[in-house]
C-alpha cells in the first residue's frame, strides 16, 4: 500500500508555496511526526510532518520548486515495506470544496426588523404614578417572584440598596443568594454571569453606569451574543445587562457617554431604552423573561422622574415596539430614552406655533420597529431624529436610512439629525448645557424641514 | 434532571494500591483516550494539509494526558470549559469524533453546524461549555458554570482549563478572587505547556510556580507532571474533592508540552528541535503509560487492537466530515436569537 503525501496548506491563507529542502530521502524510513520537509509560505518556513509511517519511494516535486500549489502530490510513501511504482497522477485526491459563493444568495436579513402585524398596543386600564426608579425596582420583584433562576449581581446592588437605589428593598426580600453585591470588577462579574445564563439561570447584571461596561465588552459581545449562533443553537444565553447610559449632570467625559449604537449594532443582542416608568416597567420585564441577551439603556436623570404607569400586574411591553407618544402631521421626530421627553417639550412649542409634530419614542433599538417610523414619515413627509449620542454611525443615521429603505418617495426634505455635539462630554456647567440636544435645536431643525 | 443527578457517576476513587486489574483496567482506559486524541489531531492536522479544514487550528498533540486525568476525576454533571485548543477536552468529554471532526471541516454534521469551527464548540448534553477563543474569557465564564453549581445548591464542580498564557490576562484574577470570596466550586487549570504562542513563560510571567498565582487569595495549588496520566489523575481528585466538599477553589498547575506549533501557521522558531525530540522521546505520555501497561501485563495483540479500533474510528470521523455535506445557506440566518 501506498500513500501519497500532498503539498500541504500550512496557513489560513497559504494557496501555494515554495518546496525549500527535502529533509528525508528516497529509500528513508520516515516515522509519523518526523519532519521531512520544509515548505515556504506567505508567512514563514515551516516544516511538514509526516502524518503516517512507511518507506519514502518516491519525490515528487524537486527541492527549490517554486508556486507548488497547496494538495499537489509532493511524494509517495510506502507502507508495510512493498514496492511502490506509482505513477504521480493516480491518486491525486479531491481538492477542497469550493466556497459557497456560486450558490444562490441566502434570504434577506430579518433580525433586526421588528415582528410585523403586532395590531395596536394594548390597552392596560387603569394607571397610578410612580417614579421611573420604583418600576424599575418594581419590574425585577415581579420576575424574581415568579423564577427563582432571576438573581440580580452588581456593584452595591445589595446591602447599599444600589448606587442609584434601583434595587431597594430586594435584598430583605430576595436574600443575598439572588441579591449579590460583587467586588468592583466588570470583566469578572461580567463574564460569571454571562457563564451562569449559559448554564440555564436567567441572571440581570447592574453595571453602575454603561461606562463601566466597557471593562466587560468582550464578555458582552463575544460569549453573550455570540455562543447560541457558534454552538449551532445548543447554548442560548438568557441575561440582562442594565444601568444608566448617557449623560448624568457634570460627571465629564469618562462617565457620560450614550452607548445606544455600540450595542444596537450587534447581532444577537437585543437593545431597549425605556423613557417612561411604563416603558422602563414593561421592557425591563420583557427583557428578564426574553431568551436572549438585552441591554436595557436607563438614564440617572429619569430615574426620579414621575410617570403614570399601568397598574395591572401582568402589564408588559413588548421588546420590538415603538410607540407614538404624541400625534402629528406636519413632521416625524424619532427619539429614544431621555429624549423623548426633549422631544415632547419642543413639540409642545411647536404646536404654539401652528406646527404638528409627531413624537415616536423607539423603545426598542434592536429589534427596530421600522414599520411605526416609516408609516408615520409617509404621513408627516418629514424626519427628524433625536438622541443624545454623537452623530457619526448614530442611531440617528440609522433611523434615516431605515426611512430611504421603507418611505423614501414619502419624503418632502432631507432628514435631520439632532445629537449631541462631536466631542467628548465637558464638564463646565455651561459647556456641558452647550453639548447635549435641547429642545431648541430640535425645534430649529423642524422649522429648516418646513 | 434531578434523577438523572441522583443517578449519576461520582468522583470515581482512584484504585486501591495493590490491586492491579483495577490499575491495569483504568490506565487502559486513559491509554485508549489519549491515544484517540493524538490520532484525532494528526488527522485533523492531514486535513488542514488537504485544505479542508480552515482557518485556525490549534492542535492538542503532546498535552493528551491532562484532559484526560482530569476527566477521570469527575462524574456526570460536572462541567468543563476550555480555550481554543479544545479538540482533546471535547473527545475525553465524550463529544462524538465525527461531530468535532465535520465542524472542523464546516459542515452541517458538526456540533455547531458548521458555524464555530475548531475553536467554538460546545455540547450541552456533555456539559462541555467550549471552545472559546478569546485568551482567558473562559475563565471568567467557568466561574459562572461554578456559580450555577453554588446557586443551585448541587455538588457539581466546574474544570475551568486555560494555558499559562491565558494566566497573565486581568480577568484570570479578578475571577481568582471572585471564586476564593464566594468559595466556588472550580478547579481553575493551567495547562502549562512552556509557550503562550511564541512568548515562553518565562518571558510573559513573573511568576515561576504558577500553582502559587492563587495564594493571595488562599487558592490552594498544586503542581503536577502533566505528562503522567495518573499523576494528573491523582492531582485532580484532589482537587475535585475539595471543590465537592464546599472549600471553594482549587488551582492545579499541569507541566505540559505541545509538539505541535501554537496554531497550524506557526513555523515553531522559539524552541530547539532537541527540546521537541527530548519531550517527544522522553516524556511523551502516551507512551509512558504503554510502558506502564506492558508492565502490568498487557500484551502486544491488545495494543494493536486498542490501535486498530482507533484508527477505524479516525477513519470513520474523517470520512464524514468530508461526506456531510456544507452548511444550508439558509443556516446562515438561524441561532441569531432564540425565537419566541
């Protein structure tokens, strides 16, 4: 028997080498693992190995052989000692499949487009006020209630009842086993409960601030979005990761930072910014019960924010919605988290004047509920988004393009962006007021649309 | 679940001193496993040759004898995560060769189908976490692994592998620390095999007994020859009992030494052929526990056989990767997120 040794692909990219020097000789025993050759790549010198025992019979390709294309018979090894004339072409073996280039194109996109025909939201009766922090609160308590897999883990969540006192009250009622106060260690903490959803239990970690996760992206990204796609859907990775995103009140550059687009553009997250005490109630608990990855944006300055919120105890609000806070006609502004409420504030000015604006809070970042935006450009004609972040690959300029993909013939002007400025956040008081979107830089931004 | 816990093997005693069937019966056991492995990797290595395995691939070839050790220390349910050179903890975990070897290839018939290749890969019916190929992430997930174990009140443990390299990452401590603070049960293990890529240890780590990289935080460690089977056995249940027993974590540190280069493209300059020759020669494990064997009586026909079988299971996990077909197109789209 005989075997053909073939030029081998030493490198991820290596399509042909150059034969150097043959170490081994006819006539040679060769042993699996001895090295008989040494090749020239695109990266190195590298020595090949045997892979099998035997006799070596034959040399193919001449030492000094230049472009030897990778699975080219090189030599021929005799095995169990016979004899071998074998002309070099016989065996030559299949060569790698070919790509799958030439097949036909797969089926568009779907994740990042919200579920269709979802009919209008429902209506959950009677409201009472409650600040943005006790549904917060509030939302967690209801699903630690119901699965005993939800633990909340962060820093200070527990006996400091959280730095932002989100998480009052839940250690006397939950106890420290799904109350956990951690050490100050992001990537640590991060990375165990990401492991902790790949076992099965549903954890919601606090980052004190979106800012600090920052220690903790690589777990974020590439363990929790990325394990139920690389394991073929064996290992889903049911997590929330929470905390207050953007701007606080002069706390400068490092701590004031809106991380709505970092996340928005991962595949296998899903993204929520709630405004409201609703939204944050019912996102929050979507998210605990979803069985995937969330990221849910809060923000410091709603959190002693006042909204009525449904008292229903099954209230919910669906991940993938986004919702028309205010109805008009005359133009379309798309805003999410804090800016909603800025958004809200320059419409009411606007109105005064004469102008209608219609006020969509996005909700969910991904899925994106394009739909609700579209249907409301291709009524109004006009867009302006709003977010407090920067501009350059926003979620601003996502937002327009998904309105020139689904009502571009609909629009009467060029769509604006309202942002934050390009810079990092300052901390004077005034250069700080200078930095983010008032409601002002909206209402010129409508005003240049009509 | 939970009878399947009742029911389920545990931390199998090693054999009483004296009693050499049992000795003979267990190392043959190791033999066959370390002996699958190495096949398994030469094979993969001819198939990266051929080009039908892509990308990266980092070989196990020389360090058989740690996984395997370990893995006759702990029962079913345990759980085990590794890094990137995972082909060996997949097969000693019981992961079909066939399934590892066409996601090698990337083909439908692999664990993940094709979609994580050498590096990403996963069984939740082994309890086998991955495969993951960031340079100590998996550490930090492991503590997780162990965490479920301590939320859910079980005796499972965690084998939480890394490579010295790994070792230098930030994370690999604060994880130290996290699991030593709320007694985890996780044997953190340091497969040591001399070279983190290109960077030998003694180059990348202060550090010179990496068993002690845990005592700041009372971590108790040990070092073990990682070319001896039963030594790393004999470490593991150790360590495993500690871990069982609610002590919190336990740091073992294996010697260890890859033949092969740190992925298929690595040309190996950072070391002398004579050092590879003297641990290949020397210390090589599968053969160490073949001399072991021949003195305990087994025969040359039962080697063969051991060989034989092995190699028609090679063959046969060779054969389908390359027979099973590629991935759909339309797989591209699936396991982005879990629907409903």
């Amino acid at each position: 028997m005989a075997t053909q040794i073939l030029m081998p692909a030493l490198s991820p990219t290596m399509t042909e080498g150059k034969l150097s020097r043959w170490l081994k000789h006819v006539g040679d025993d060769v042993r699996a693992g001895d090295v008989i050759a040494e090749i020239e790549t695109d990266k190195a010198t590298m020595e090949v190995e045997a892979v099998d025992e035997g006799k070596l019979a034959q040399i193919l390709v001449d030492e000094g052989t230049e472009g030897v294309a990778v699975n080219t018979p090189i030599a021929v090894l005799s095995m169990n000692g016979e004899s071998v004339e074998m002309p070099p072409a016989t065996a030559a073996r299949k060569s790698a499949p070919a790509s799958p280039k030439a097949e036909a194109p797969a089926p568009a996109a779907t994740a990042i487009a919200a579920p269709v025909a979802m009919g209008p939201e429902k209506d959950w009766g009677p409201t009472a006020p409650i600040t943005v922090r006790e549904a917060l609160r509030d939302a967690m308590a209801a699903e630690m209630r119901a699965d005993k897999d939800v633990f909340l883990i962060g820093e200070e969540v527990a006996q400091y009842q959280g730095a932002y006192k989100i998480s009052q009250g839940l250690l006397d009622e939950f106890g420290p086993k799904r109350v956990i106060d951690t050490p100050i260690t992001e990537h640590g903490f991060t990375g165990m409960a990401v492991g902790a959803a790949l076992n099965g239990l549903r954890p919601i970690v606090e980052f004190m601030t979106f800012n600090f996760a920052m220690q903790a992206m690589d777990q974020i990204i590439n363990s929790a979005a990325k394990t139920l796609y690389m394991s073929g859907g064996q290992m889903g990775c049911p997590i929330v990761f929470r905390g207050p995103n953007g701007a606080a009140a002069r706390v400068a550059a490092q701590h004031s930072q809106c991380y709505a687009s970092w996340y928005a553009h991962v595949p296998g997250l899903k993204v929520v910014s709630p405004w409201s005490s609703a939204d944050a109630k019912g996102l929050l608990r979507s998210a605990i019960r979803d069985p995937n990855p969330v990221i849910v944006l809060e923000n410091e300055m709603l959190y002693g924010q006042t909204f009525d919120c449904p008292t229903d105890p099954d209230f919910i609000v669906p991940i993938g919605r986004a919702k028309v806070e205010r109805a008009g006609s005359h133009v379309t502004i798309v805003a999410f988290g804090i800016m909603v409420g800025v958004a809200l504030k320059a419409a009411e000015t606007l109105a005064g004047e004469g102008i209608e604006a219609e006020v969509i809070n996005l909700r969910s970042l991904r899925p994106f509920d394009s739909e609700t935006v579209a249907a409301s450009v291709r009524k109004t004609n006009r867009l302006v988004t709003v977010e407090e972040g920067w501009p350059f690959a926003g979620i601003g300029a996502e937002v327009t393009m998904q309105v020139i993909e689904n009502a571009f013939d609909w629009l009467d002007a060029p769509p604006v962006r309202v942002h934050g400025l390009d810079v990092p956040l300052p901390y004077a008081n005034n250069l700080e007021k200078l930095a983010l979107p008032q409601p002002e830089w909206i209402i010129d931004a409508v005003k240049k649309l009509i | 679940m939970a009878q399947a816990a009742e029911t389920r093997k545990r931390g199998k005693t090693s054999a009483k001193t004296g009693d050499s069937n049992a000795d003979r019966a267990q190392l043959l056991t190791a033999y066959r496993t370390m002996l699958l492995i190495r096949r398994f990797e030469e094979k993969a290595g001819q198939l990266y040759g051929m080009g039908l395995i892509g990308g990266f691939c980092h070989l196990y070839i020389g360090q058989e004898a740690v996984v395997t050790g370990m893995q006759m220390a702990i029962g079913d349910g345990d759980e085990v995560i590794t890094s990137y050179r995972d082909h060996g903890h997949m097969l000693a975990c019981g992961m079909d060769p066939r399934g590892v070897m066409a996601e090698l290839t990337g083909r439908a018939g692999g664990y993940s189908h094709g979609k994580g290749g050498s590096m990403h890969m996963f069984s939740k019916e082994k309890n086998f976490f991955g495969g993951h190929g960031i340079v100590g992430a998996q550490v930090s997930l492991g503590n997780g692994l162990a965490f479920s174990n301590w939320y859910r009140g079980n005796d499972r443990v965690c084998l939480t592998y890394f490579g010295e390299g790994a070792s230098n990452q930030g994370q690999v401590y604060e994880s130290f620390n996290i699991a030593a603070l709320m007694k985890l049960p996780t044997v953190f293990i340091i497969e040591n095999n001399k070279y983190g890529m290109g960077t030998s240890v003694e180059r990348a780590s202060a550090s010179h007994d990496l068993s002690k990289n845990g005592v700041p935080w009372g971590i108790t460690g040990a070092q073990v020859d990682g070319m001896d089977v039963l030594a790393v056995k004999a470490a593991a249940e150790v360590a495993v009992a500690q871990c069982r027993a609610g002590k919190g974590p336990y740091l073992l540190e294996a010697k260890t030494y890859r033949y092969r280069g740190h992925s298929m493209s690595d040309p190996a300059r950072y070391r002398t052929r004579e050092e590879v020759q003297m641990m290949r020669t020397q210390h090589d494990c599968i053969e160490n526990a073949r001399h072991r064997l021949e003195a305990l009586g087994v025969e040359e026909k039962e080697f063969k056989a051991i060989d034989d079988e092995i190699k028609a299971t090679i063959q046969d996990a060779a054969d389908f990767a390359q027979a099973s077909p590629e991935p759909d197109p339309a797989e591209l789209w699936t396991d982005v997120l879990v629907e409903g």
